[in-house]
C-alpha cells in the first residue's frame, strides 16, 4: 500500500523546516494543513480573520501545503474521503488556487524508494501555485504510471476541485461603452436639473468653496442615508442642501464621480484622499463606491501610508483591506509592530469612549431567549 513508502529524506529535511516556523504563531495550522487534519481545520479554533492566501516561507500557500498529502494517500481516492469536503471549504473561505509563492524553501513528493513504488525526485514549491504544484508532481508520477495511478487520479481530481473556485467580487462588473459613462458624468457636471447642494464645511464651521451640485434621484438610489436624509420632514428635504463635514470638497467630488460614473479621471490619486472618500462613502453607505475605495486603497499600501489604511481597514471593518495590510507587514518586524501598536490604540479610544458614555465594553450582559 502507498501508506508504506518511506519517508525518510523527507523527515530529514522536514525537521530543518519546522525550525523555522517555531516563531509562528499559527504553526499548529500549517501543520494541520500537512496532516489533512479536517477536523481541526474545520473548527472554530481557526481565527476568523485567517488569511487563507498568505504565503507561509516553507510551504508556500495553505493550499499548497495539502497538496502533498493530498494526492499521495491512497485513501483520497474515495469520494468519502474528508480532503474533499477541506478543499471545497478552503476555497469557499477564498482560498486561491493561483496565488503564487515566491521563494519558498519548501520541497516536496519525495515519496517511494522500495521495490513496489519507485522513488521520485524531489519538487520545489518555491514559484509554484497550488495548481501548478500539482501538475509537477503529476509530472513525476508520469513516468512511473502503472505505479502510481491512485496518486495521478488524486492529483487529477485535486485539479477538478481547483476549477470550481470562484475568484471573490464584491460587485458584478459588466461592460458598459465609454459613451454612457461621459454621459454620467456630463449630468453630474450639468447644474441644468440638479435638485441638491453638498455644502462642504471646512474646519473652522464655515463654508469651505462653491456648494457642489447633485440629483436626489441618483442620492436616493446610491445611499439609504441620503434618502432618509432628502424625505420630506427632514431639513435636507425641505432645502435640498445637505452639509459635509469633515472631509475635503476634492474628496465629496470624487465620492460623487464614483457614484455617477464608477470612474475617476486621476490617474494617480492619494492614499489620503481615497481615505476621506471612503469616510464619506462609508458614512453614507455607499457599499459599491466603499468596494471601489477599498480596492483602490489596497494597491497604495505602503510603509508610509500602512498605519492609517490599516486602521481605517478595522474601523470599517474592511477584510480584504485589512488582510492586504497584514500581508504587507508580514515582511517586515517594523511594519508588524506598526499594525499592533495601532490595535492597540484603536483599543484604548473605544475604552475610552466607552467609559466616558458610562458603559461597560468588557463586562457582558445577561441575555434571555425566548
């Protein structure tokens, strides 16, 4: 049976592995990945904001780390078998199959060396996708087909479970011809048939430039705040100005341009704009223009602006933004030491402000169901 091959090169060179994941935190993850331990993978032990395309320096991305097991057990041939049900989880939790690992040390598929199996050569995970581990490790296997045909069917199957993964969107993107996009933005721009003005209040209380042109039609639809806002027994409804706070009239003017027209004309806009944009979307629940920002803001991570799009990541409790920045700061202790410093602040303003409003944050209340 293909339970029985040897091991021992890859004990060897496995104990070397581990030294350097002694410092990780998640070890016990990674090893569970290895062993196909579905079990714990599947638990609630897993943290929820576990990022499931993080490339780990030994064995490159969660995925790949069960690729080795995965087609060598003889055992997975059974549509039964729980590696099945852990891949379909892995992927519907985001896992990518395509994420590649850059310089990862790892090496795998060693497996045989006795009479019935003969041995492999060594495959290394370093520049590898999970799909593309598989098809070299298939490519091994290959050579020694009448040997190894469970771990061929395995590794075909592992590829099938790969193809149904669905790339994460948060909002469904069509093509729409460039024209009706200009004539978006050409109505935006045109105060012939605008019903509401942006009052933008600078920092000093007063009106910070000329009042910015809307339609409460297109409000209404984008944001159920503004809608509520623009009825009739509000002041905004009666008067059709709506005051900004907080924020710049270059940020409320790109929010509208994203709500018009889905684009921007800036080639190259600012962290710090994007950020006060995102305020303001957020603040209106805007969720497609915040999918947008956030988009935006995710490829403008940077030593420099990693501090403030991280805690605005956790403030608005941003995943893919947040999970961006922690990726970031993994290649660097400083920037480690960057994000918790600044959870750690986060933490202490809203005990504070807990405190200040008389509540109690860390003392839970009795609750009754009924």
């Amino acid at each position: 049976s293909i339970k029985h091959l040897r091991f021992s090169r890859l004990s060897r060179r496995c104990s070397g592995a581990m030294a350097a994941v002694d410092k990780d935190k998640d070890k016990w993850i990674w090893m569970a990945l290895q062993r196909l331990d579905t079990k714990l993978l599947l638990s609630k032990l897993i943290p929820p904001d576990w990022d499931w395309n993080q490339a780990h320096p030994v064995h490159g991305t969660p995925l790949m780390a069960t690729v080795n097991e995965g087609m060598r057990l003889g055992t997975n041939g059974s549509e039964g078998a729980p590696l099945w049900k852990l891949l379909n989880c892995l992927l519907a939790q985001g896992a990518d199959p395509r994420k590649v690992a850059i310089k990862a040390s790892g090496q795998i598929c060693s497996w045989g060396g006795t009479g019935e199996f003969p041995q492999l050569d060594w495959v290394k995970s370093d520049g590898h996708s999970a799909i593309s581990l598989v098809y070299a490790i298939l490519n091994q296997l290959e050579k020694h087909d009448k040997h190894y045909g469970l771990q061929i069917k395995n590794g075909e199957k592992m590829l099938e479970a790969f193809s149904k993964y669905e790339p994460e969107c948060h909002d469904k993107k069509v093509c729409v011809s460039e024209d009706v996009v200009e004539m978006w933005e050409d109505i935006l721009l045109q105060e012939q048939g605008s019903d509401v003005q942006l009052q933008v209040i600078g920092s000093t209380g007063q009106l910070a430039g000329n009042a910015l042109r809307a339609h409460s039609v297109v409000l209404r639809k984008a944001s159920r705040v503004l809608g509520a806002a623009l009825s009739t027994p509000m002041q905004e409804g009666n008067t059709g100005i709506i005051r900004v706070e907080g924020v710049s009239a270059e940020a409320v003017r790109l929010c509208l341009h994203l709500i018009y027209t889905g684009t921007t004309c800036s080639d190259s806009p600012k962290p710090a704009l994007l950020l006060q944009a995102l305020d303001l979307a957020h603040r209106w629940q805007v969720n497609h223009v915040v999918s947008m920002l956030e988009r935006g803001l995710a490829n403008l991570v940077s030593g420099s602006t990693l501090a403030e799009i991280f805690e605005a990541a956790v403030l608005k409790d941003l995943h893919v933004l947040r999970n961006v920045c922690k990726a970031f700061a993994a290649k660097d202790v400083k920037h480690q030491a960057v994000l918790a410093q600044k959870l750690v602040d986060l933490q202490l303003c809203r005990r504070s402000a807990a405190e200040a409003s008389g509540a109690t944050p860390d003392e839970k209340r009795r609750r009754r169901a009924f």
